[in-house]
C-alpha cells in the first residue's frame, strides 16, 4: 500500500506544531497501525530525520498508553479497538491518513503525538480506591458473596484503560465517562459503599480542578471507546453524586 | 564469596511464621524516618510501595510510563492461583506447593514455595477487599478455573484480564498513599543506575524522560521490581517497553544474576505474521481448559492447508491429530507450558504445521462450543439435537469466558476464532531467571532487594499458568514488607542520605558519559536494527531447543554485534528533551550483555530442565532429561567486566519435603 500521512509534529510543550506530510511505500494490510509508523520512523532515521514520538507500550490494547487520533477519530476508524490493534487492512491503497495527538485542555502536548494524561492520575488519587490496609487478615474472601449480575457490572465499568479516548472525542473534553467508570465499579459492590459519599464528590471535584468540559450526553465517548465502557456509567455516577451532595 | 539464602531452620511449613515471630521490627515513629525507593510499579512493585507507605515508610516509585497503571502485569490474561480449596477437590498449600515445584522441574528453593502457596489464599481476601471484580457464579461465590500442570481448579480470574484487575487494585492502593503524600511517584522516569554507599545501596540515578534530566534519588533501601528480560528476544510478548535495565545495573553493581537460560516459550501465541512484526500476542492459557490443541494427522493435508487447497474445516475427526491428548493422556491439553511448547514445535518441525510459514498449530473450540451449547439447550428446555441452536448457545458461553481473547484475535488475524479454530505458535513469554535473592528477597548487594518476575526465586526452570501473578502480589504485598523491616531496623538514626555524597556523583557521571556517547556516535544504523539482530540469535540459538554448538557460537555473534553496536549505532536527536530513540539505546545495551550471559549459562547447564531444552539431553520420547546429579543447584553469576567472564556461584538445591522424579504428565 502506498499512504499520504499528515502527521502532527511539535518539538515540546513550548512549541506552535503543525501538520507535515509524509509520503510512505510498502505499508502491507497485516501490519498493525503502529507498526506502519515503526516502519515510517525507520526511514526518517536512516535519513537523518528525527522520529515520529507516540506514544506506545503493550501493543495488545490494554495498557491504554496509545493515544493516536486518526482521520479525526480516537483510535481511528475500527470500533472497540485501540490504536495498537487498528490494522491497516482498515485503510486503503493511496489513502491520505491525518495522524494527531489526544487534544484536550487537560491533556497538554509533550512532543509531536505525546500527550500528558497526569490529570487522570489525580483524579484517581482523590478517590479511586477502597480504603484497606494490607494486612493478611482480611476477612476470608467468600464471606461477602456478590449478586453475579453486580459482580459483572462492576468488572464491565473495571475495564476501562485510561486512553483517554472519551475525552479527546467529546467537543467538551469531558472526562464523565472515564470518572464515572471508577465511581460505579466501586458503587456496585458492597465494599465500596463505605466511602461512596465522599469518593464521588472528590473526584468530580478533581476532575473539575482539572479543566475537563461538562458532559452534554451526546453518546460520543461511548462510540469511541475502545472498551465499551457504557454511558450508563454516566447516568450512576450522576444519581451517586446527587445523592452524595444531599447527604453532604 | 559463598551465598546463603538464609532459609530459616524448622520444618517448612513453620519456616515463614518462625521467621515472621523472631525478626526485628520498626516501631511506626522510627519508619516515617525511613526512605525506601521502588523501581517498577507492576504487581509486585505496586503492591509493595503501597503497602510500604501503608507500614510509614516515605515511598519513592519509579515508572517509565506515564501511569504505574500501565506496567505489563496489566497484560496478564488467564488468572491467579490461590490454594483456597473452594472447589472442594482436594487442593492444600502442600498440594500448590508441590505442584509448583514438580512444574518448576525441581529447580526451585522449598522455603520459597512454601511461603508462596501459604501466602496466596490471602491474596485473594486483599484483593476482593480492594474490590477488584473476580468472577463470580449464580450463588455470589467466586469462581474457579483450571490451569495447565495441576488436577484442581484453583485459578481465580476476572474474565480474560485478571492482570489488568488486580494490577489497578494494586494502583489503587498507591493512588490512596499518594493521595495522602506517602508515596512521591515518579511517572516517566528510568532507573539508569543504582548507587551503593559503604557497601549498601542508599539510591539510584534516574533520568527524567521527558525533559531528559538526569536525578539522584536516595534511600535507604532500594527494591527493583522491574519485570523480566524476555524482550531480549525482540519479539516477545512483553510490552515493547519491558526492559532488563533496572535488573541489569544492579546486576553490574554487584547483584547475582541467576538461572538466566530458564526462559518460558508460552504455547498459545499469535505466530508472526511478517518481517514488519514488533511483538507477539500472547492468547490464554485458561483457552486450554476449552482449546484442543491439533495438527493434521496426514502430511499432505497440512501441505494442502499451508497451500490453501484446504481448511481447517474440512478434515474430520480421523483425520486430526490431537497430539497432547494423545502423547500425555493425563493431563491432555493442560500440560504444563514448556512440554505443550516442544510438542507443537516438533509437529511444526515435522512438516504439519498449518500456516504459510509452518509454524502454527490449530487451537479449536468446536467441542467446546458444543458441550457448552448441549447442557444449555437442555437447562432452558430447548431442543438439543437442533445442531444451529446448540451452537448459537454455545458460542455465547464460549464468548462470555473468552470474549476480549477472541477479539483480539479477530482484530490481529482477521479471522473469526469462533467459526475457525484459532492458530497458534509458542512465543517468548516469560523469565524464570532473574536476580538471585535470598530468603528476605534480599540480593547479594546489602539493601537491594529484588521482587516479582525480576528475581529468580519461585518458579525454578518452568513457571504454571497464573503463578506469576500470585508471586508477583505475594512478594510485594505479604513478604517484602516484613523482610525489609528487619534490614531496616538498625538504620533508625541515619537520617536523610545526602545526593552529594561523592558516590552519587559518580554514578550521575557514568550514566550521562553513556547517554552523550550514544548521542554523539552518529553511526549509520537505528537501535532497533540492532535489537532485531540480536532477536535473531536468540531465537535462532537459544531458543526453544539449544546445542553447545549454537550456543557457543551465539555467544560469539553476541559479542561482536555488542562491539558492532558501540561503533555504528545511531541515536537521533539531544539528551535533554524527549527522546524515545535514546531510552531505546540505552535497554538495548543491556540486553546486548545479557544475552550473551544468557547463551553462556545456557551453554553451561549439561542437562534439560522446563524452559532449558537441551537437544543432548532427552529421553528417547523426546522429554527433558535433567541431571539431579550435577545440576541441582541455582546457578548465580558473577559480573567481572564482560559476560564472558562471569564468575558461577552454585546455591545447592536441597529438598527435604519433596522427592526428586522425572516430571510425567502421561
């Protein structure tokens, strides 16, 4: 396949950026979308050019550090996948491909395609964790049995990789879902119960400290994300905040 | 220098609780004077650095990417095992321990095991406490699996991403302590060196990967829980960050590295599609409880499968080979990983694999599909001879067991596993080897500790499925805290360790002289271009099966390619900004010394034991032939300036409670 990419290049944080072209040969319909930009950083090495910088890890969509936003979509065009598992095969012969980084507020650029996610750590600092000591002397794991309906709800809002998807794709670079995935994980069991009040207030404070847009329910974090988190996440999260607020 | 593991005395089921009564403790004023540093933020470190700062001590952790969340223990797929006997079917800490130890092929310390199998139960109580969402049945209770290697189901899961949940219920325990500012996290930072004052490790130079400085960092212990080595293969399923710097360094400043030739090939991987092919995907092993592993059972049926005259299919049950079932009645296709390993390389070497390349075997759910969709029919009252209901039914438990494998299947192959039988081919997956530890998982620098998969010390020369995570929680959660309470107690007055000590400064030197040489060679070929290279002489040498012949040989191309490497390697761009080409030279370096130490210990090792397959030595069935002789001892090397000259230290393996056998799974 021969490809046109327009890719996002931006020296540092400082820097103004902007598109440049690429054109590239050879790119075979098997290889994984990073790997075509394996085999593209390849070729601006060899010709004294400096890299493409995006960043990557596992290659197996689930460390959630891939972070491309392709033709104007997270993760590009294939559904339920990350970049890392989006194959060429998606793309077409003599396709002009744009290649950007995460944009969002909250989400600056390092360099060229590498955003910093910090803000999603801190989010989950406020409030992302039942309160227990490791000790050896928990209670015997069976003790508490869970409804298996709950149990799975909760592993399904668990599911959620951190990419960053949901935001980079709302206009208001909202970050609800990614929230409230962590709020309803622990919403939905009884051991999270405890600190429900105080959890979901922190962490909708944090998440607004960090500059993420209100959620207008357009449904387009729920498109986008590579792991299905559902939208009815949002809804839990909004009927825990309400009530925390009216205990607090 | 002789080693000593400091196993403690007493029968081994009373080791770890003697040792736990009679060790010197940190009152919790004292600990808030205590730094303790942690490189890795995986299951082990993660856990670790969170329980350390739940104890008092002031946590430093270190990661390379931007979130601890993002350490490769979160690719973990099948499960976790514990030896909670909630199955009822006769499981017990001895029956883990000693499954653990048959399937390490006796080349793994006793006191060690032990602790593992007694600690795993709590493992499993922490982590639903933290509310990591593990499987459960209709009754609320938690649900079981099986492995490969042992005859109960004692494998905890959470669907096909039990890494992923248990590494964020570690995460979350650190984000509360970082919350609260016990643990200061360092997101996007390497360890490049550790630094030893007075004979004990008191820091490390770090470099910060985004404005490339270069940081001293002290404490007055320093934990390496960094991962294993297995992208020294280049293609592995590691993530293609996973690295052997951290290991490496410590490694080079005084730590043993031990048993680097116990490499786990994992069965059911994803095989390699082309040359373009940056890592391999692991499938699985929990796909073995429903998986039947087969090749065809004629010649010219694989010819005409690999021809595209035929497909999977098209052949009827006379006509496949199922060949685990048929050479290991026993355990059928839950054999343990390096013996499924061998046998689908020897059916591919034979000429039936069943892919252009001929290195694949079938993985098929077809039975699956339709035991699941006949007791299914049956329960909701429909009719089970309707062969298209059966399967709708079927493919539906199917996928709510392995759903995200089978997608990530679909997504790399483009082919729909639940209508076709998957392929497979075994892929590097895995290090038994790793720092030598003592008992306190302690290495043989005074304060250095090393923990998970980056230590050598429970597993021998094979790991079990679900193991890994089991080890790599049960050392950061349940044994590092206490071990590193005793070395720490005499430490109560020190006080702040100072970056100025001339120590630190030496150490920040040697690291930036290697980074401005990298940045300054301008040789002519990228780092990945060495790295693939060296993948190749792995692979092509120290793989799956080994002679002296190609060891010794790999051990020669290794070095010279290293020498190659100093001399032409190209690193674009500046020390002093983000520079992913940098960081990448900087690994690759190590793992150019630490394949050839590899190749060399392998080359050593006159016998075959789990992940060491030795070609010389096998049983006329084709299984590995161990020397208890000769070879039953941990084998720590040494470093004195090169690989090649590495100096063997042998840990004498003693087993009291178990009796040495050949491992049969028949």
């Amino acid at each position: 396949m021969k490809l046109t990419l327009k890719i996002w290049r931006q020296k540092n944080a400082q820097d103004k950026g902007g598109i440049v072209d690429y054109p590239i040969d050879g790119i075979e319909p098997d290889m994984s979308f990073l790997e075509m930009l394996d085999v593209l950083n390849e070729q601006l090495i060899n010709k004294g050019d400096e890299p493409v910088a995006f960043d990557h890890d596992c290659r197996e969509g689930i460390c959630g550090m891939c972070s491309l936003f392709i033709n104007g979509e997270a993760h590009g065009p294939d559904r339920g996948v990350t970049t890392c598992q989006l194959h060429m095969r998606m793309f077409k012969d003599g396709d002009t491909i744009f290649i950007e980084p995460f944009r969002a507020k909250a989400f600056p650029v390092i360099k060229d395609l590498v955003v910093d996610r910090s803000s999603f750590e801190r989010i989950q600092h406020a409030g992302g964790f039942i309160s227990v000591n490791t000790s050896g002397n928990t209670i015997d794991a069976n003790t508490i049995p869970i409804n298996k309906h709950d149990a799975d709800k909760s592993f399904d809002a668990a599911a959620c990789i951190g990419c960053g998807a949901c935001v980079a794709t709302c206009k208001n670079s909202s970050a609800m879902l990614f929230v409230s995935a962590k709020v309803s994980q622990y919403a939905l069991l009884p051991q999270g119960k405890v600190e429900a009040v105080d959890r979901v207030l922190n962490m909708v404070h944090q998440m607004d400290a960090e500059g993420f847009g209100n959620c207008t329910n357009t449904g387009a974090c729920e498109v986008e994300c590579p792991k299905g988190i559902s939208l009815e996440n949002i809804a839990r999260m909004n009927r825990e905040y309400l009530a925390a607020s009216l205990k607090g | 220098m002789a080693l000593d593991s400091k196993i403690p005395n007493g029968p081994v089921a009373d080791k770890w609780t003697n040792y736990k009564d009679h060790i010197n403790l940190v009152n919790p004023a004292n600990k808030r004077n205590l730094d303790i540093i942690v490189v890795g933020t995986g299951l082990a470190g993660g856990s670790a650095a969170a329980t350390l700062a739940e104890l008092g001590y002031n946590v430093k952790a270190f990661c390379f990417q931007d979130s601890p969340r993002r350490a490769h223990s979160i690719a973990a797929q099948g499960g976790i095992n514990a030896a909670k006997n909630y199955k009822g079917d006769g499981d017990s800490v001895y029956r883990l321990f000693y499954d653990t130890v048959k399937g390490g092929d006796y080349r793994a310390r006793e006191a060690n095991v032990y602790r593992l199998a007694e600690v795993s139960a709590n493992i499993i109580d922490q982590c639903v406490a933290q509310g990591v969402p593990l499987a459960r049945e209709y009754g609320g209770l938690l649900d079981n699996r099986s492995f490969g290697g042992t005859l109960v189901s004692r494998t905890f899961y959470a669907q096909g991403q039990t890494g992923q949940q248990l590494l964020l219920g570690a995460y979350s325990a650190m984000n509360r302590q970082i919350g609260r500012g016990k643990v200061k996290m360092y997101n996007r930072h390497e360890m490049l060196d550790l630094v030893i004052v007075d004979g004990k490790a008191r820091g490390i130079i770090a470099r910060n990967l985004i404005t490339g400085e270069i940081e001293r960092h002290s404490a007055h212990a320093v934990v390496i829980g960094s991962g294993g080595y297995g992208n020294v293969f280049f293609l592995s399923t590691n993530a293609m960050g996973s690295n052997a710097t951290a290991a490496w360094k410590i490694h080079k400043k005084g730590a043993f590295f031990a048993n680097p030739c116990y490499t786990q090939i994992h069965p059911t991987c994803i095989p390699v599609s082309g040359d373009h092919q940056s890592k391999l995907t692991l499938m699985s092993e929990s796909l073995r409880n429903d998986g039947r592993i087969w090749v065809p059972a004629k010649l010219e049926d694989a010819k005409a499968i690999r021809e595209g005259k035929k497909k999977a299919t098209d052949l009827s049950e006379s006509e496949r080979d199922y060949f685990l079932e048929r050479r290991y009645p026993a355990f059928g296709n839950l054999v343990p990983r390096d013996v499924a390993s061998r046998a689908a390389k020897e059916r591919c070497d034979a000429g039936f694999g069943v892919n252009k390349t001929g290195e694949a075997v079938y993985l098929d759910f077809a039975a699956a599909i339709k035991r699941y969709g006949t007791e299914e029919a049956y329960v909701k009252g429909h009719d089970a001879n309707d062969a298209a209901l059966v399967t709708k039914l079927g493919t539906a438990i199917v996928k709510s067991k392995y759903g995200n494998l089978f997608q990530m299947y679909l997504k790399i192959v483009d082919e729909d596993p639940y209508v076709t039988p998957m392929m497979i081919y075994p892929a590097v997956h895995y290090t038994m080897g790793g720092t030598w530890v003592d008992y306190n998982l302690m290495t043989t620098i005074p304060g250095c500790f090393s923990i998970g998969e980056s230590n050598f010390s429970d597993h021998g020369a094979n790991r079990l499925g679900a193991s890994a995570l089991m080890q790599g929680l049960a050392d950061g959660y349940f044994v590092l805290p206490y071990t590193i309470g005793d070395y720490l107690a005499p430490d109560i007055k020190m006080g702040e360790i100072s970056t100025d000590l001339p120590e630190f400064v030496e150490a920040e030197k040697n690291v930036k002289d290697q980074i401005e040489r990298f940045i300054n060679n301008k040789g002519t070929h990228s780092v990945d271009y060495f790295h693939k290279k060296l993948g190749k002489i792995m692979w092509d040498k120290v793989g799956m099966a080994r002679n002296a012949k190609g060891l010794a040989e790999a051990i020669e191309e290794i070095a010279a390619l290293r020498e190659e490497f100093y001399k032409d390697v190209k690193v674009p761009g500046s020390a002093n900004e983000f520079n992913q080409e940098l960081e990448k030279a900087t690994r690759v370096a190590d793992f150019l010394e630490l394949g050839e130490l590899f190749a060399k210990d392998a080359l050593h090792r006159n016998e075959s034991c789990g992940g060491h397959f030795r070609e010389e030595y096998q049983t006329e069935e084709g299984e590995a032939l161990r020397d208890d002789e000769n070879f039953a001892y941990v084998a720590a090397w040494e470093y004195k300036g090169k690989p090649s000259d590495a100096v063997l230290h042998k840990e004498a393996l003693n087993y009291e409670n178990i009796k040495l056998v050949q491992r049969s799974y028949k």
